[in-house]
C-alpha cells in the first residue's frame, strides 16, 4: 500500500505547477492532501478528481484557506470530517475516511508563527487532540495520521535548530507534545521507522534561498499504529519538482489494501 501525504499551499496551485500529472504516475492507494484553500463544490472534475479515486474534500468556511483532502483508489466506508470544535471543523482540518479496519486521516494543525494568538491556538488544538487519538488507538484499527503538522520533532529534523529553539514549530512544548505522542501514547513516526538519516525535510521558507540550500523543516508526518510500524517498508520525499513550499512524502507499506 503506498500512501502519499502532501500540503499544496492551494490545490489550485499545486495544478497549475504539475501535481495531477506528477500522481498520475505514483501508483498510489491513498492520498492526503492539505491546505486545499478551495470550495471544492466550484472545482471542475479535471484534474481535482483525478481518474480512479474516489475524492473526498472537506473544506474551511473561510474561502481561500487550509482545508483538506482524501483521494483513494477504494471508495470509503465512512467518512469524519472534524472532531467538534470550531478550529478544527470550521477551518478544515480533519478528515478521516475508514476503508474496513484502516483509518487515513487528513490532518492540517494550525501553525502559530502568524501571533502569539494562533500560537495560543494551536496549543490548545494540541491538548483537545490528545483524547481523540487516545480513542483512535484505543479502538483496534489501523491508523494512519497524514499531514502538515507545523512542528519539527527532534533536532535532526530542521536545519537550523538553535536559531529556532524559541520559534513556533520547535517550541519546547510543541516537542514535547510530540514525544509524548510517538511515546506514551503509542503511535510510531514511520517516515524514521525506515529512514533515519539527518537533512530530509519537507518544507522550506519561500526567503532567501531556503530550497535552493536544502535548508528546511521535516514538518509532514504519516504517523501510525503500532502493527502498520512493523509493516512500514519505504519512505520518499519527492523534491525534483516544485508544486508547494512543501514536498510530497510517499510510504509505502506491506499492508493489503
């Protein structure tokens, strides 16, 4: 089963720079794609429903902005979309599609960089996240968490990591959360089940030449439950083209989907 993970900055842009043609070749059971910044019902069908998935968007009320998507090769047996607060649901960031005892979830968490306010945001998105995730891993499926999560993990996941000690998105508390998620609480980062190596990001700030020296922030995630852990077998991060700030993440696991 491969599953691909990818924030678009504006599916719309990601269109006009290549990504439809670029899937088309991936080969992909599951996609999940952030930031749509879309009203899905005024899209065309070509390219948003690319042939052969059936394509699930949820999006914000607020036109132009976050959103997310699901496509899949099999149809759903049930669609989420939020978790019951308004962060979350009015602004299009959580959507789970069930395909027996698999759970894909589209997840976009708020970035605080903006003010301390989204900062005080996404904290508390952080600390409302932790029950549902707790049912989630609680209740025997398989679960994958996709998506841009606005957080680096360890030190080897960003290029200038003492330059942001004190910045939203390496925060100590935003690691921490983190830690406790791929500790106590049981999920497995995947992408470092299979790779370890230090300098593989997925996002680069538009100043300077940040993407042109690689000097980036691995802040997409496909976090997992324990058995798909032991079933990770692959993991890319696509960066030859362009189509975001961000890079798609592609994993491929010995899973039948």
């Amino acid at each position: 089963m491969r599953v691909i993970s990818f924030n678009a900055n504006g599916i719309r842009s990601a269109a006009d720079k290549g990504f439809f043609a670029w899937l088309a070749a991936q080969n992909a059971d599951v996609v999940c794609v952030q930031e749509t910044r879309v009203q899905s019902a005024h899209l065309p069908p070509a390219p948003y429903q690319p042939p052969g998935y059936h394509c699930c968007y949820h999006d914000a009320e607020r036109k132009g902005y976050s959103g997310v998507a699901v496509y899949a090769r099999r149809a759903p047996d049930a669609l989420r979309t939020g978790l019951g607060w308004p962060e979350c649901d009015t602004e299009g960031r959580w959507l789970e599609a069930r395909f027996g005892s698999l759970s894909v979830v589209s997840l976009y968490l708020p970035s605080g960089s903006s003010s301390p306010q989204r900062q005080a945001v996404k904290l508390d998105f952080l600390a409302r996240l932790i029950e549902p995730l707790q049912v989630l891993r609680a209740s025997g499926r398989d679960v994958i968490l996709c998506g841009d999560w606005n957080m680096a993990h360890k030190e080897i996941d960003l290029k200038n990591w003492r330059a942001n000690r004190n910045y939203p998105g390496f925060l100590p508390e935003e690691r921490a959360w983190l830690d406790g998620l791929f500790g106590p609480l049981g999920w497995a980062d995947a992408f470092r089940v299979v790779d370890p190596r230090p300098d593989q990001y997925t996002w680069w700030s538009n100043r300077g030449r940040a993407r042109a020296n690689h000097v980036g922030w691995r802040i997409d995630y496909q976090a997992v439950t324990p058995g798909l852990a032991d079933k990770a077998r692959a993991a890319a991060i696509y960066r030859d083209q362009h189509f975001s700030d961000h890079a798609p993440l592609i994993m491929d696991y010995d899973y039948a989907f």
